[in-house]
C-alpha cells in the first residue's frame, strides 16, 4: 500500500496519459482528438519535471551550502516541449477549419464516409 501511496503522482500521469490516449483513439470528433492530444501531452511534461526534482535538493545556483541540485534540464526540455504542443495544435485546428470547409463535418466517420461515397456537397459549395 505504501508503493501506491508513496508514488501516487506517478498513477495521477498514468490516468492522465490514458485519458488523453482513450480521446485520441476512442472519439470520432477532430476536436476531441486535438483535446486527447494536449491532456496526453500535458501528462508527460508533468512525468519529466516530477522526476527533475531530487529529495532535499534546490536550485541549482552555486552557493557554499547547497550539495545537492536539482536536474535543470527536463525544466528546458518541457519550455520546448510546449512551444512545439503550442504550434502542433495551432496546425492542427488550422487543419480541421480546412477539413470543415472542404467536408462539412468534423466527424471522422462521416468525412471517411464523404470520401469514399463522394456523394455529400460540403456547404457553401455550388452544386
């Protein structure tokens, strides 16, 4: 019982992980996906700046009383880390305005569905 409760934000980026996973695989609306996409995302910078932080260590700033540091470096890899989540969601909902204006829908059933029967006119389009 200590395991789990000694290691209980490990399990919290597990349910997140596997949250944002069902979203992405289960859900048929772009959106959804784009939303599974940034929860699974946020679980795993939460995952790296957990495991940066080292028992009774601070900052690493060199001063004569401090021993022990913590890891600075998943801190500069998950700054990065958003900045590219940032731009590959801002693609990808520029991607689903385009798919909504060619198909009408952002259901992925219906836009395979159109694409396979190609007997839906998108809105806005001229018969």
């Amino acid at each position: 019982m200590e395991f789990i409760a000694g290691k209980y934000n490990y399990w919290i980026y597990v349910a997140l992980m596997m949250i944002g996973f069902y979203a992405m695989i289960a859900k048929g609306n772009l959106i959804k996906k784009i939303i599974g996409m940034n929860v699974f995302q946020t679980a795993v910078f939460l995952f790296y700046i957990s495991i940066a932080k080292v028992r009774e260590g601070t900052a690493p700033i060199l001063w004569d009383r401090t021993v022990l540091y913590d890891n600075p470096v998943p801190h500069v890899l998950i700054l990065t880390a958003i900045v590219v989540s940032v731009s590959t969601t801002a693609v990808a909902l520029a991607l689903i305005i385009l798919i909504y204006r060619e198909f009408g829908t952002m259901e992925e059933d219906e836009i395979l569905r159109i694409q396979k029967n190609g007997s839906a006119v998108p809105p806005g389009k001229p018969e």
